[in-house]
C-alpha cells in the first residue's frame, strides 16, 4: 500500500510543478519588461510583458487544476501524516493559500483587463504583486518543506502530535532560505530558457523577428546569470546544508560508500554497484569535494560505511542519479547560456542557426533538472516524512486500500494527459499569434 501512496503523490506533484517553475520565474521577467516600458515608452516592451503574461495566466491556471488533488491527498493518502504534523504544516500552507494564491489570482485578472483602466503604472504595480504572490508561494512552500527537512520550534505531545512551540522558528529555520532561493534561481532558469527558445524560434521561422530578438537576448541575459548563480552560492549553499544536518544523504547523493581519511573525492561519472558498495567505471577529481564542501582539501566526508542501514535513504541509486542529472543539466546550462552571451556580445548570436536550434530545443531539459532536484530533496530525506522524528510508514492512511490507491492513480494518469495536451495546445496557439494579436 505504502508504494501506491508514494508512487500516485509522486506522479501529481511532478505534473503539478511543470507550472509554478515556469510561473515563478516568468513573473520576475514580466516585471522587466513592463518596467524596460514605463522607462523607455518603447511599446514592444509592454506587448512582450502582455505576450507573456497570457503564457503565465495559461500556468497558472493549470497549477492551480493540478494543485488540488495534492491537497485532498494529505487527507485520503496520507491522513495520519496529516493528523500529526497538522498543526504545523497546516498553518504554512494554510498561509500560501490565503496570502500568496490569492495575491497572485487577483492581480494577475487586472493585469490581464485593467490596463487602459488603472494606467501605466498601476498595471505596473499589478505585474509587480502578481510577482510578490508567485515568489511568496514558493516560500510558504518551501518553509513546509524546511520544517520536514529539519524540524524546528515544535514540541511531541503525549498522544504523539506535533505542535508549535515557537512560530517564528519557522522561518529562521536554517534551512529554508538556501532552499527557497536556489528554488527560486532554479524556476528562472526554466523561464530564461522558455523566453529564449520563443525568440530563437520566430528568429528561425523569420516571423515576429523584432520580438524574436528581445525575447532571445532577455531570455541569455536572464539565463546566463541564473544558471551561475544556481550553482554559486545558492547551490553550494544547499549542499552545505545537506552536509551539515543530512550527512547521511549527502554521502549518498555524491556516491561515497567508504569514508576517506584524507579528503573526499568529487564524482563525475560512475555508477552506484550496491552489492559491492562501490561506485562502478568512477571518473572522479581527488580531494575537491573537501574543499567545495569545508574549503580543506584534507577534512573528512563520512561516508555511508559510517551510517546504520536504517540512516541511509531507502533508495540510494535514484538519490545518486537524480543528484547527478541536476548537477550535470546544470552544468550544460552554464555552458549554453556563455556561450549564446559571448555571441550576443558580439552581434552574431542572431545568424548562428546551430545555437539557436540548440536553445529552442533545450527547453525542456530545465523542467527535467528542477524535478529531479526536488527529487534528490525528498528522496534524501527518506525514510522519514519528518526527518528524524517520524517515518513514512507511520504516515499513511490505514484505512485507504491499495486498490483504491491504484485505480484514482490511473484516473490521474489519463486526466493530467489529457490537460498536458490542452496545455500544449493553448500555449501553442499563443506563441503561433505572436505578441501583437489582441484578444476581444
């Protein structure tokens, strides 16, 4: 049963987050355009911010579709995770929903139809506040998944309930500001490319070719300084932190099976042979790992010969991949994104076809790295749903079948197709009208 109710929350919140890394991001570069317009009076500026806006609305709606199952799940999947850990994690979402949601919702229907209404810079003030509620959302999010990560400020009842003992711990949880903004980093980077890739494709089709040029240079200019800066500091901040308070997963996602007396070497490729307990066909960079982690090429990473078996996280290959896949996508995001700034720098990113072809069709691989950094988030944290405190089996629901899991999982599996392709077509449809087309 406990499988079902892993296997069904993991599919729907990994559809669900397809939207809200786009959303998040997007917004701040829909704030850059509406202002680049009230500074300049350039009107491409303000068509472009509309143009995207109708991309953003699309998002946001299907995240919001795809977000409510996941909250009925914490009641029909996972009940007793919900009864014990309500009163906490209850009053942060509870906060996304009346704070952030409804921020966002609101603001973004008058960005939508208030312009000629409110004027200029009130529809500027709108963009804006759809911003604040999108990156406010993530926060209360994130701060749900901090307490998980590393419970702070609360106190176990008799009966075994968690309650707050201190509210403001919450948000001085040591873990939350790394991961909200290396989240945050991570969803502009979705964006940047996003923005890009529509750019390069009406360069390509040669339609539009005014806004294909804005949106390519705004998309490079975004995407190079968000992927170095998902990698310093926010990434090496979270790494730290996993080290710090998770250094069981840590040894696990680097692949470290014995502990090294001198320094700990860094992995670039291998494979996790778990029979042996070793890394199989190993390219790895002796003793930077230490420095990355402590600055000492000399400190000692524990290894996960240090740990009990019940310490280690269930499923140690799908930690050490995922953490691997986001790292290397990351590292070509680097690269990509350099090296369409060199050009763009020198006037010839526009007539470089190979690049452009290559940034169109990366646009998916941002979405695969964001989802596999959440995974690697919540597949180091497992066994446990509370790290430390309480485990996944003690959260499930005991009444709720695994045939009852099963058959609603492939309900969802043909709904979310089903939206997917609307999805698809209604940001098609968009990007093929082009900034310039006027909804009535």
């Amino acid at each position: 049963m406990l499988f079902y109710d892993r296997l069904q929350f993991a599919f729907t919140i990994t559809f669900h987050y397809i939207f809200p890394q786009l959303t998040m991001g997007l917004s701040l570069i829909i704030v850059y355009f509406k202002w680049q317009f009230l500074r300049s009076k350039i009107e491409k500026y303000n068509h472009a911010a509309k143009f995207f806006m109708k991309i953003f609305a699309i998002n946001f709606t299907m995240g919001v579709v795809t977000g409510i199952p996941m909250e009925f799940q914490f009641g029909t999947n996972w009940a007793k995770f919900s009864e014990l850990t309500g009163s906490i994690i209850g009053q942060t979402l509870a906060m996304e929903g009346m704070f952030s949601f409804f921020l966002e919702s609101s603001f973004l229907a008058l960005f939508i139809f208030g312009e000629k209404l409110m004027g200029q810079k009130l529809h500027f003030l709108t963009g804006f506040l759809v911003f604040l509620g999108s990156w406010a959302s993530g926060y209360f999010i994130l701060a749900t998944n901090a307490w998980m990560q590393h419970p702070v400020g609360y106190e176990i009842l008799d009966n075994g309930k968690f309650v707050l003992e201190n509210f403001s711990e919450l948000f001085k949880n040591p873990w939350l500001i790394p991961a909200f903004l290396h989240n945050q980093v991570a969803s502009l980077v979705t964006s940047s490319f996003v923005v890009a890739s529509i750019g390069a494709f009406y360069i390509l089709r040669k339609k539009n070719l005014e806004y294909g040029q804005l949106f390519l240079k705004t998309g490079v200019v975004f995407g190079v300084v968000s992927s170095i800066l998902i990698v310093f500091p926010t990434g090496d901040w979270n790494a730290k932190n996993v080290a710090k308070y998770q250094p069981a997963a840590f040894a696990a996602m680097e692949g470290i099976f014995e502990t090294e007396t001198t320094g700990s070497e860094i992995v670039l490729v291998g494979q996790p042979n778990m029979v042996e307990k070793k890394l199989d066909n190993k390219i790895a960079v002796p003793n930077v790992l230490s420095f990355l982690t402590y600055q000492d090429w000399n400190k000692q990473i524990l290894g996960m010969d240090k740990f009990k078996k019940e310490e280690l996280p269930t499923n140690i290959p799908a930690l050490y991949y995922a953490y691997h896949i986001m790292v290397g996508l990351g590292t070509v995001f680097i690269g990509i994104m350099s090296l369409a700034a060199f050009f763009l720098w020198r006037k010839k990113l526009y007539r470089l076809k190979p690049l452009l072809w290559t940034i169109m069709f990366l646009v998916p691989f941002p979405y695969i790295a964001n989802i596999t950094g959440w995974y690697v988030a919540e597949l180091g944290r497992q066994p446990y749903l509370v790290y430390k405190l309480l485990k996944t089996t003690e959260g499930v629901s005991p009444t709720v079948s695994s045939g009852n899991t099963l058959f609603t999982l492939l309900g969802f599996v043909a709904l979310y197709m089903l939206l997917g392709l609307l999805f698809l077509v209604l940001v098609g449809k968009t990007i093929h009208q082009g900034p310039k087309h006027k909804t009535h």
